[in-house]
C-alpha cells in the first residue's frame, strides 16, 4: 500500500468516523495518514507512576497537623497577651491550615481517571486549588494582619503574660521547622533527581503541593521571628508601635508569598511549556530515529504535575518518503510508544508532513 492509497484500516481498538480525520483508526489517502488510539489505560498508568503522590501527600498531611496545633496556641497566646504581631500570628497559621487542607483536596481530586470529558486526565486540579490557596494566604493572612498593625497603631493596648507569648512562638517555630525540613527534603530530592538547584526547581516543578507547603513554613519561620522581635520590643520600650510594624511586616510578607504561588499556578493552568531540561531529552529521542529526516517542531505542555503533554511534527528521511504507507505508520507508532516509556510523558502526537506547512499535514497519528 502506497500512500496515494485512499483506504482506512485500524492499528488500535477504537472506531472510525469517515470525516475527516477519522477517531480511532488509521487513514491512508493522497494526502497521508491519520492514526489515533485511545489509550486511556496506559497513559493513566504512566501518570500514577509520575506524579510524586504519595510524597506531596505526606508533606501536605504534616504541614496540616503541624499548622492546625500551632493556630490553636497561638490564638490563646494572643487573648491572652494582646499583641498585635501574636493575633497576625495567628491568623497567618489559620490561613496555613485551611490552604493545606485546599491543597490536600487538589491532591485527591487529580488522581481521578481520565473520561471522555477530561482525557487528559484531572492534574490541574492541583494548580486551581493551589491557586485558591494562595488567595487563601492573601486574604487571611496578609490583609487581616495588616489590617490588625493598623488597628494597634490606632488602638494601642498594653502587653500582658509575655513568657506565654514567648513559648508559644518558640514552640511553634520547632513545629514548622519540621514541617519546612518535611517539604524541603521532597523538594531536595526531586531536585536532585532533574540534576536541578533547589532554587532552580522550586521556579520550575510542575507539582505545587510541595512548593507551596515549602513557602508557607519559610514565611511562617520568617514571621515568628519578626513577631518574637516585635513582641520583646513592645515590652522593652512599652511602645505598642513595635507590635504594629511586626504585625504590618507579617502581613506584607504572607501577600508576597501570595503572589508568588498565584503567579506559579497561573502559569501552569495556562499549559505552560517544560523547561529546557524536559524537552532536551524528548527532542534528542526523536532525531535519533531513523526515520525522522527533520524535527519542526516540539511542543510539551503540563496537563498535570510530572504529566506531559507532547506533539512532534517531523519531515521523513528522503529515503523513507516512497516506503510503503503501513511501514511508515509502524514507524511512527514505534516512535510514540518509546516516549510513552518515559514516565513524565502521559500522552504523545506525532505529525508527519512531506516539509509542506502546518496546513498541509499529510501525517498525524494521536494517543
């Protein structure tokens, strides 16, 4: 069979529509090939072995406990101190717990199956409810503890029972540095893993849970040293302003770090492409086949943490183009099960085209 041919025929299970181009099988024309599979089954497989699940749970469900207890101390340390900076304290770990429980939601939420509404599976669920998280951080976090620093420099009132404010934001800090050191070590070892600065990946990792968790404990650390300063300052000098600006300072960093996981999650819901060190190795895999004369291009996307999204658009070799159509199509699947192999990569497109534009496609097979 030539590919002047203008047949249809099936390489997969699936079914085949007689429009153009047909879903599920393979069709051979004067114009090319078309060969789609369904593969729901493997790509969900691949995803579950990808996605760090069990890890970022795990972070998450620690940095949830961790954050719960210390909310709950530092709330009864703030009745009965009155600070300022403990009460921006405490609705900064409030604000924790309730973003890690939005976390571990999303965490569940996207190991659902792919279906025919969402075939590409449910991973960015955990990028919207990221997402929501960091409004979560801004909202409760960073404006009721500047709108608290304000009220204080309005209102000011008198520290009392500082030792108990003191061993709780001691207390509290032991409990997020485990929590921090949890999140830091998964982080650590994925980055490692991608040959990755710890810096380098926190810019560039697909699953936020981690990242987020990380953020949160590095800020909540940050501000309960600002708040141990503020509160020993406001009993030193008897000046409730030190309260305040501690309180203000609370605030302004917890809507930092707001912003920052708000623009890592948009970037991602927005399909944002793999880094260099992603796509560096799926591009070397495509050119050494054989058959690929020139790679046009390569697009990877993110539908999902560790979950890739691939489309290659290759020209055969010259001395491929007069092979045998079936030949060409076994070429091609070849091509698309090797990368399936990678367990970053959950579904795989091929375009094959004679160097003629995107229009003009004369090949495309689909997973």
């Amino acid at each position: 069979m030539s590919l002047i041919d203008s047949t249809y025929f099936h390489p997969y299970n699936g079914f085949t529509r007689l429009s153009s181009p047909p879903r599920g099988g393979t069709r051979v024309r004067a114009a090319g090939v078309w060969a789609h599979g369904s593969g729901y089954a493997h790509a969900v497989a691949e995803d579950k072995k990808a996605d760090g699940g069990g890890d970022s749970t795990r972070t998450v469900v620690v940095a949830v406990v961790a954050n719960l207890a210390i909310a709950v101390a530092k709330t009864v340390a703030a009745l009965m101190t009155g600070s300022a900076s403990m009460w921006a304290e405490a609705a900064h770990s409030t604000a924790d717990t309730g973003n890690e429980v939005l976390l571990f939601v999303g965490l569940r939420r996207s190991t659902k199956e792919p279906d025919r509404r969402h075939p590409f599976g449910y991973g960015q669920e955990r990028y919207f409810w990221t997402f929501l998280a960091a409004l979560g951080i801004f909202l409760v976090g960073g404006t009721l503890s500047i709108g608290e620093g304000i009220r204080t420099l309005l209102l000011p009132e008198p520290l009392e029972s500082l030792w108990v404010g003191i061993g709780v934001l001691v207390v509290s800090f032991g409990f997020e540095s485990y929590s921090w050191h949890t999140a830091r070590k998964q982080l650590r070892a994925e980055s490692r893993e991608r040959n990755r600065s710890l810096l380098e990946h926190l810019r560039r990792a697909s699953d936020p849970s981690a990242t987020t968790v990380f953020l949160e404990d590095t800020a909540a650390l940050i501000g309960l040293v600002v708040a141990l300063v503020a509160l020993v300052a406001h009993a030193t000098t008897g000046w409730a302003g030190w309260d305040a600006v501690g309180s203000i300072c609370i605030g302004l960093l917890l809507i930092v770090v707001a912003f920052l996981l708000a623009r890592r999650s948009k970037t991602l819901l927005l399909d944002e492409s793999a880094p260099p060190d992603v796509i560096d190795p799926i591009r070397a895999h495509v050119t050494g086949a054989d058959w690929v004369g020139d790679l046009r291009e390569l697009h990877a996307v993110y539908v999902g943490p560790s979950s890739l999204l691939v489309n290659v658009w290759v020209t055969p070799a010259q001395a491929q183009r007069d092979r045998p159509a079936g030949e060409l199509v076994r070429q091609v699947d070849e091509l698309r099960s090797s990368l399936l192999e990678n367990p970053a990569i959950t579904q795989v497109s091929v375009t094959v085209d004679g160097g003629r534009s995107p229009s003009e496609t004369s090949v495309r097979t689909a997973r």
